[in-house]
C-alpha cells in the first residue's frame, strides 16, 4: 500500500523527500511561503499541508516557538490490556474449549463512566487486537510508550487491547505552565516514569489485573507477545492517580458486563499514551487554514483532525481540496 502511495506521487509530479525534516517556517507577515529543512534547503509553495503525525514533538515544539496558535487538546492515556486469546473467545462465543477451527479471534468493545474526586471520566478500550501482539511504540530516548497490531490471521496466542482513561485539560493541574503544550508534557513524563519503571529499557512495566485493583506487586507475570519482556511493578507508581483509580473502578465493572474479563490471568502493560494529539492546531471551519496564518492547512492527526489511518486519509482529501480551490482563485 505504502509503495503504490508513493507510486502515484511520482507518477503525478510529486518528489518525495527521505531523511529530511522540516526545521523551521518561511512566514512573511501573516503569510506562509514555504518550510526550512535540516540542510538549510527552502522548500517554498503557494501553501502548506501541516499533516503531520500526533507523536510530532518536534514540529509542535515549531509552532510553540515560532508563536503560530496552538492548543493543548483533551486525549486519553493508560495502558494495554492483555489475556490470552483462548479466554476473550471463552466469554465472547460461550465456548467451553476454544473456538474451533471455523470462528475468528473475537474481539471486545468496553466503556465505562466513572467518578472521582466529584468529576465523571470515561474509561474505555481502544484499538483492541485480537490474535495480536504489544508492541514498543517510543518515538524519543528515555520514555516508553506500547501499542498493538493484529497480523491479517489473527493467530496469535494473545489477545490485547489499549484502555485508557479521557483526559481533559481541567486534569493537568501544573503542567498549565506549559500553556498549549500542557498536555504534551503531562503525557511525556508519564512516558518516562514507565521508561524508568521498566529499568531504563524497552522493557515494560507490568501489574496482573487483580493484583492492580487490590494495590499488590504480582509476584509473577503472565507469558506475554511484548518482545522487549516486562518488570513486575506497581502501576500506580508510573500513572497518575485519577487514571489509575477510573481504570481499577473500570476494570471491576467490565468484569461484570464480561465474565471473567478481571482476572488475573490478565496484565496491564504501560503505558498506553498515543491515542491522539495532545496538541490542535486551529484552522478556520470553510477554508480548513490556520486563523492566523493564510495558506497553512492544519491537518489530519497531528493537527487534532482525526483518529486514525482512514479518517486521516480523509481530512488530507478535504485539505488538498481547499487548497485547490484557493489556488484555482489564485489563478483567475
């Protein structure tokens, strides 16, 4: 998929850049004329997709400095849930054994309100993967971050799925120093007490469901498709407090809802902290460019503009369209 994307680029006129990244903007008054590269070339255009992706610190760290508006943006974090793909389909196909060889791994769908400290929060799964693997997921040294994948069979022995816990931006108490950038820097410190949690590695941190819930170290870890390995810890140690309480609280009401979903025949594997943008970048709602800057289009996940591969896909679609028809004006 990936080649034939670039396929079509070149085939359209596109180039395609390798090892280049963008440094810095050519702004001229209220106008963006193009970007700097790390070698210093100017790239200039009559405008510019900003579509980049929501671990892109570094061009949120741009904008931040280059004083272009940007907002800290509510997100989700916690941590990867794994069970053994045998008993998620024991409770989704009321199956005694296994599911035999006609069925597919089964997945699950889980969400749950809950309180604390007089303020309500949704915990709920996210990119759940059946037949699936954890994988290290940090994009900088020093931090830890873990997300899933599925193979197209399905057939691993695992079953594992993100739950996390919606963070508002009334949650960051002392990282509003940060002004717009609040949320990233709360989101990287957990990152990186989960790095040091996990020894300083690529190895995770890791709990038993129950054992969480009950405030215990688990005395063993369960087998795990997380390659890097894990470290028995206490997880209230690496997430903040109002995360890991709504997750215990969760996870005892999913146990209801699915029996034999809290168990500790179950993990918890940290953290879980990519799910969107911690950053938005504003545009205007008609002509999809920023407020404060003509012809800078904000987009896709980067931007706070979507959730995922084919809501990405789309938002680029409806960017480029706006630019068209800027231009076209342009033109005439």
């Amino acid at each position: 998929l990936v080649a034939k994307l670039r396929e079509t680029i070149l085939e359209h006129g596109g180039e395609i850049l390798f090892e280049t990244r963008v440094e810095d903007l050519i702004l001229e008054k209220d106008e963006i004329k193009g970007v700097i590269t790390q070698s210093g070339e100017k790239i200039k255009g009559i405008g510019v997709i900003l579509a980049t992706g929501h671990s892109a610190r570094d061009i949120f760290h741009l904008l931040d400095r280059r004083k272009v508006l940007i907002a800290a943006k509510p997100f989700a974090l916690g941590v990867r849930i794994e069970h053994s793909q045998n008993l998620i389909d024991r409770i989704q196909y009321h199956c005694e054994i296994d599911r035999g060889p006609y069925l597919p791994a089964s997945a699950y769908s889980l969400v749950h309100q809950t309180e604390y400290k007089g303020k309500q929060r949704g915990v709920f799964s996210f990119c759940m993967c059946p037949g699936g693997f954890i994988v290290p997921a940090a994009t900088a040294p020093g931090e830890l971050v873990v997300n899933g994948m599925s193979p197209s069979r399905r057939d691993s022995k695992f079953a594992n799925s993100g739950m996390v816990v919606s963070v508002e931006l009334e949650d960051l108490g002392k990282y509003h120093q940060h002004g717009a950038l609040a949320a990233m820097h709360f989101q990287a410190e957990v990152e990186q007490k989960a790095w040091a949690a996990g020894g300083k590695n690529q190895t995770a941190p890791a709990q038993r469901m129950v054992d969480f819930v009950n405030r215990k170290v688990s005395s063993s870890l369960l087998d795990t498709s997380y390659q890097p390995g894990l470290e028995s810890v206490e997880m209230r140690e690496v997430l903040p407090d109002f995360i890991a309480e709504r997750l215990a609280m969760a996870f005892k009401a999913f146990g209801q809802k699915m029996k034999g979903y809290f168990t500790n025949d179950s993990q918890l594997i940290g953290v879980e902290s990519r799910t969107s943008s911690p950053v938005r970048i504003p545009r205007d709602r008609e002509t999809f460019e920023h407020p404060q800057i003509k012809r800078l289009y904000p987009c896709g996940e980067g931007a706070g503009y979507a959730g995922g591969i084919v809501s990405a896909a789309m938002d680029g679609e409806r960017c480029t369209e706006k630019l068209i028809a800027a231009y076209a004006k342009l033109k005439l």
